[in-house]
C-alpha cells in the first residue's frame, strides 16, 4: 500500500511571497488532514476534509492561507502572502475513518521563510 | 495548561537501556495514539490505544483510563531508535487529535 505523499519536500521563499504544498493521501482513505508543526512543537490541525468537504477549519488563518480538495482524493495548501512565523513543517496525514482512526502522515514539507 | 503533556522533553539513553516515557492528559478520550517522527519531519503512527497494553517488537504501550494516563517503553534501546516520539488523544466524541509536545530521544551507541 503506498502511503500518503507530498510535495516538495523543502521549500525556501522570501516573505510576502507565495506557495503551494500538495498532497495524495492513501487510496480510498476519505479523510485528509493538514497540519502546521512549528520546531520544537506539537503539530497543529490547520483543516480537516471529509471526501471533499470542509470538516474543520477553526485554526486555519483565513487571511492568507487556503486549502482544497477538489475531487475528494488529492489536495493543495496554500499560502499567499507568506510571514516569517509560516516557517514549519506541514504535514498531510489520512485516514480511512471520519475520525478516530489511526492516520498515516506524510513525510512532510519543510518551509523556511527569509 | 495543555491538555496534553509529556514528559520528559529530551532523555538520553545508553544503547540497550530500558526506556519510558510518559503522558498525561486532562480530558475525556476515546483513543490516544503514540506517534514516531525522525529528524526530517516524516511521522509514523505506532500504536493507537484504548484501554491496556499493546506491544510490538521492543515497543510496549499502555494506557490507565482512569487515571488518564499512557506511557511508551522502549526495551533494549538502539540508536535507530532516536527519534521524537509524541502523544495524541482523540477526545470523547471528537474526530480530531490533539497533541503532547514531544519527548526528543537520543539513544547513543
């Protein structure tokens, strides 16, 4: 089974600039999270999708980032303009359950803002 | 406070020694997962529990509902085991996880 991927896997950008991370999560799995892990940090839910519906985002900041799952399989997180606090990992995880079940995350894109 | 804490936040360790860490948490769950991620960010999930023990290989996790509280044993440490290892719970009749800090493990040859 291959597991959840992302790309890029890095990417340096100087602030005000914009980006884009995406995301396959596993086959069939109907769930798609994205997450902000910020060095030293736990990760933090950005959004949640249920097939291509928008379950929770209550600490995504609207202002400037924005996410999609269009088809209800792949998905896009953006940022448009981007601070030097965007600096983190963000990870895309899935899982086969609407909640409460095991997810299986990505490995990752690392952003670093100049 | 954060609803979830673990402890410690770095530990070193001697190649095979024995190894706990620990979590504690302030609310109602219906499951916590412990979850291994190396340096370069990739996170696998190693178990997901909702009651006892679970072991696999030389990891045991267990889990005290009552006294809301898991912990990860790690038996015969070896460097590949270097990782940061962190604790997340679903809350009761929720469908998101919320997250521990990490504890940063360093097992040196």
């Amino acid at each position: 089974e291959a597991g959840v991927a992302q790309s890029p896997r890095y990417k340096i950008i100087e602030k005000r600039q914009s980006v884009a991370f995406w995301c396959n999560p596993i086959s069939g799995h109907a769930t798609l999270y994205w997450y902000q892990q910020i060095l030293g940090q736990g990760p933090k839910l950005l959004i949640q999708f249920q097939n291509n519906g928008v379950v929770d985002d209550s600490q995504l900041p609207k202002d400037r980032f924005s996410a999609e799952r269009l088809k209800g399989v792949d998905s896009t997180l953006k940022i448009q303009p981007a601070k030097l606090e965007d600096s983190a990992v963000y990870l895309c995880a899935s899982s086969s359950n609407h909640g409460g079940g095991t997810q299986h995350f990505g490995d990752g894109t690392r952003l670093s803002i100049l | 406070k954060n609803e979830v804490e673990q402890s410690p936040q770095n530990l070193t360790a001697q190649e095979g020694e024995f190894i706990t860490i620990n979590c504690s948490y302030s609310v109602g769950i219906s499951a916590l997962h412990w979850l291994q991620q190396h340096p370069g960010g990739g996170i696998v999930s190693l178990f997901m529990l909702s009651s006892g023990k679970k072991k696999h290989g030389r990891l045991i996790a267990t889990i005290n509902i009552q006294e809301k509280h898991s912990s990860l044993h790690i038996t015969a440490s070896h460097p590949r085991d270097s990782a940061v290892y962190i604790c997340a719970v679903y809350k009761a009749a929720g469908n998101k996880l919320t997250f521990g800090g990490g504890t940063r493990v360093l097992v040196k040859p």
